[in-house]
C-alpha cells in the first residue's frame, strides 16, 4: 500500500504551484515583503535538469546598493538528502553565483549551498520568521480562496 500523500496543485497570485506547501511559502515571503519568481529558470547540470521553485530577491537593488537574490528549493518536512539533488544544487549555485537554500517543510530544516561549495544545515529557514511561517501556514485555498 503506499501511504505517499500526492501534492496538491495551488493557486496563489496568478501562479499554478506544483503543491500547497509551495504556495504557503509564496505567502510567507510576502508576508516578509520579499520578492519572488516561481520556477523562473531551468539548467542543465551534470547531476540531470533542475527546476528551482523559487528565486527569491533577498533586498532589491537601488541606488549604491547592490542587489542580493538566492534560490529556494521546497521539498516535504520528511525529504530524505539525495545525492542527484545534492548535485543539482551545487551545480546551480556555482554557474549562477547565488545561494540556494532548501526549506524542509516551512519551519523545520534548511539546508544552505553557496557558491564557494559551503554546505549547512540549519534547524531554522533564516529569510523568513516565525510570524511569517503562521501566515502561510493559515493561508486558505481551499474553494478558490487565494491564501
């Protein structure tokens, strides 16, 4: 028997996301008044193609400021390291020069790769905060309700 629960396509500010937890992370980065694109861009990586769920604009540029963007991957609270996925990752933030965070569920594990290959794990998603995490864990969607 398999006890898999499937994801459930979202929709949340004119995007289609691939599940709910997804679409509550969109509406905890605007809760946090960050900027995001949802799978913006592609690549090619030894490790196979990869699909980034978000690049998020971590403060914006302006003048005599320089900009600073990261990738977010989301994956369940229950996601298990692959080394494919490992891969992926690395390879994404070297050729594009930017962090990639993985968020294990909204409030539970992140995983961080910069560009210079350091590797972390952290018990906290650190561009978001608790009160960020509430709102979109209590975003509704439910009968066309849009978060």
């Amino acid at each position: 028997m398999n006890t898999d629960i499937a994801p459930i396509e979202t929709h949340y500010k004119g995007c289609r996301f691939r599940s709910r937890l997804e679409a509550r992370w969109a509406v905890a980065l605007d809760h946090r008044g960050l900027g995001w694109q949802y799978e913006p861009e592609g690549f090619e990586t030894p490790c196979g193609r990869y699909l980034p769920d978000f690049r998020v604009v971590l403060f914006p540029p302006g003048p005599g400021v320089i900009g600073m963007d990261c990738w977010l991957e989301v994956k369940p609270s229950d996601y298990q390291l692959d080394q494919n996925d490992l891969g992926r990752w690395i390879s994404v933030s070297r050729g594009t020069g930017l962090m990639l965070l993985v968020a294990c569920g909204m409030d539970t594990r992140t995983i961080s790769i910069t560009p210079d290959h350091t590797y972390t794990h952290a018990s906290y998603p650190g561009i978001i905060g608790q009160s960020d995490v509430v709102a979109g864990m209590s975003a509704r969607f439910e009968f066309g309700e849009q978060g």
